[in-house]
C-alpha cells in the first residue's frame, strides 16, 4: 500500500512539473519572466512557509550551510527558471517539454568528470540517440521560423539542461542535512528575493493589475502546486521508494506538457516533434542504464 501511495505521490509530482510549462507560457503575454518568477516564488514561499508551521519542522539552519543554499538557489531556482521562462517567450510549451528531459545526459557527463563515474557502451549510445533526438525537435522549430529567434529558444532550453545537471551534482555533493521540503522553502525564498529587484526595474506591478482571473489561476498553480506540492511529494515518494524506481516517473514528464499544451494553448503538435522527443527519452534510458549494461570503457581487464 505504501508503494502504491508511494507512486502517486511521484506521478502528481511530474504531472504539475510537466503542466508548468504550458502555465508558464499561459501568462508570459502579460508578464516579463522576472515579474512572473517573483509572483511565483512569493506565493511558493508563502504556501512552503506555512506548510513548514503545520508540519511542526525547524526552519533555523546554522550559518555554515548558508553559502551552500545561496549557490543551490541561485542555480536551480534563479538561473534555471529565468533561462526556461525566457525560452517560452519564442518556443512551444510541448517542445521545452521535449527538450527538459535531455538533462540527465549532461548529469552523466558531469558525474564522469566530477563524481568519477565510468562510461559505458550503453550510456554512449544513449547519448547519441538523445543527441539525435534534440536535434529533430530543434530542425522542425528552425524551418518554422525563419527570422531565427526560436533558434535563440531552443539554444536557452538546452543551457538549462546543463544548469539542471550542474544543480544536481552539487545537491548531491553538498550533502546539506535539512529535510528537503526546508531546503525547497529556502531556495524558493531566495528565488524571489533574487528576483524582486528586476520586477522593480521593470516596473512589474503595473503589469499585474492586467491579469485576469485565469491567468492568476496560473500563477497560483505554479507557485503552490509547482514549487510548493510537488517538490514535497516528490521527496515523500523518494523516501518509500528507491531512486531509480522514483526517476522512471521522468520520463512521463513530456507527455503531461504535450498534453496540457493541447488543451490550454491548443498548441500544433508535429509528428516530427513527437517522434525527436520519444527519441530522447529512449536515449535517457540507456544514460540511465535501465536496459541490460554492457560492459564499461577503459577497466582494467586484468581484475
């Protein structure tokens, strides 16, 4: 029973990550990428800050590992969600749908380098399967603009996978001893306090008096479900279930965008697309190694 609960929580956990595309994108016609990320992170802070008293946990943490939360935040909160924000202004939710499941190539590649990973025949020809699979996806959205501005888009949504990758080897690294959903709230807050200055300079407020009701439901969405629920959740179903069986709930990920942006943008979906991003994910497994290993480059065969 516990495994099954166990494996909703993950399901609703990549649900509202994959619909935060399409929500994202909903409102970017009214809002610059800052004013949209301030607004989010305030009410993901507020909902996280809340749920924190409720839950009884400690929200103290000792000086030492402040520097670590501010690096934490700074990549996997600021950066990456301006860099995603950005590309949505000139790509389609589905495609950076697609395109976010690319990540946990540049993760291998970094744990070969830093965390002194092996590479194996499997993982090389999954790199190039996912490789090839960016590339279809990106072909389709250059012929569809000739000016070349979604080139600018998509270049972005590949940065962000790289972001995300360096993120998560550091997460790792660091070790910081807090409960996720403690460290979820700090870098939330430090996302809006980052932000905040930009909705400043732009003069962001006088934007947010245009937004109509849907729009706000967007908002509110990103900020509780997205930053606050699913970052919870997802900790809940790692804490039952192992890690390699929690990351197959990844790769539905696209899916839940595709269809989201069907049904609230009415976004074209080619079959190209479709086609380039099955491709990434069937390269992710093999990068993942849930398919039979073959054996390691550069080991010593005298062992």
């Amino acid at each position: 029973m516990k495994k099954s609960a166990a494996s909703l929580y993950a399901l609703l956990s990549i649900t509202f990550w994959g619909v935060s595309f399409v929500s994202t994108k909903a409102v970017l016609d009214k809002l610059d990428p800052y004013t949209l990320l301030v607004i989010r992170f305030g009410i993901g802070s507020a909902f996280l800050f809340v749920l924190l008293v409720i839950l009884r946990e400690k929200i103290k943490i000792g000086l030492s590992y402040l520097p670590h939360l501010i690096i934490l935040g700074i990549l996997g909160v600021f950066i990456h969600q301006v860099i995603q924000a950005t590309a949505l202004l000139t790509i389609d939710a589905s495609a950076a749908g697609w395109m976010i499941s690319f990540s946990p190539v540049f993760t291998v590649i970094l744990s070969m380098i830093f965390l002194n990973e092996k590479l194996s025949l499997t993982k090389v020809i999954g790199m190039i399967l996912a490789i090839f699979g960016v590339f279809l996806i990106t072909t389709v959205g250059a012929d569809q603009d000739l000016k070349g501005s979604l080139h600018i888009g998509y270049f972005l949504m590949i940065l962000s996978t790289l972001n995300w990758a360096v993120y998560s080897v550091l997460l790792k690294k660091l070790r910081i001893p807090f409960s996720p959903l403690v460290i979820t709230f700090y870098m939330s807050f430090l996302g809006f306090l980052l932000t905040l200055p930009f909705l400043l300079r732009n003069r962001g407020w006088e934007a947010i008096s245009t937004l109509d009701r849907t729009e706000w439901g967007h908002l509110f969405f990103l900020g509780i479900f997205v930053s606050g629920v699913a970052y919870w959740y997802w900790a809940k179903a790692l804490s039952v279930l192992e890690a390699s069986q929690v990351s197959v709930f990844l790769y539905l990920e696209p899916l839940a965008t595709l269809l989201a942006a069907i049904f609230f943008l009415q976004e074209k979906i080619m079959l190209i697309s479709v086609i380039g991003g099955i491709i990434i994910i069937i390269g992710v497994i093999f990068v993942n190694g849930q398919v039979k290993r073959i054996p390691p480059f550069f080991t010593d065969k005298r062992k």
